[in-house]
C-alpha cells in the first residue's frame, strides 16, 4: 500500500467529521477530522475521476505536513462518496 493510500485509510477508518469545498476553479477540497483532531486533506481537479485525489496537507496540534501524493482509484471512491454526501 502506497503512503497516501495508508493515509486514506487512517483518516477514512477513524475520522469523525467531514467538510467538502469547491473552489472557484471547481476542485473539490475534503476535509476529515480525525479523532485526535488533526485533519487530513484531499484534493481532486474539476471535470476528473476517482483515480485523480491527491492527499494533501495534514493538520495536527502543534505541527503539519504537506504531501502532493496520490491516492488510488479504489479509495478515491471512497472519498468521492463522502465528498458527495458533504455536499447534500
């Protein structure tokens, strides 16, 4: 399993909020709050499909990390369902 994918997983498995955004260009932005209250980040481009999510930053108390990584397209189905169901 690749990084971003572990990290899909992480945040998938144990967060407990959500938050999607779009941005002006029509990227779609999820948020997941994870239950220590660090929240991790993925991106898709507009017009793309599942394979196109990218783990981005993570946010944690008192520090951060940045990745541009990819995530497959099996768990970025997941994350699109989510982004989906954000935004209803």
């Amino acid at each position: 399993m690749i990084l971003d994918d572990s990290l899909t997983q992480e945040a998938l498995s144990t967060g407990s909020k959500t938050s999607t955004t779009i941005s002006p260009s029509g990227a779609i932005r999820l948020a997941i709050t994870l239950s220590d209250g660090a929240v991790q980040h993925f991106e898709r481009p507009p017009d793309t499909t599942c394979a196109n999510w990218r783990a981005t930053e993570f946010e944690a108390p008192e520090s951060g990390f940045i990745f541009n990584e990819p995530v497959t397209e099996q768990w970025g189905q997941a994350l699109t369902l989510i982004a989906r169901n954000s935004l209803a």
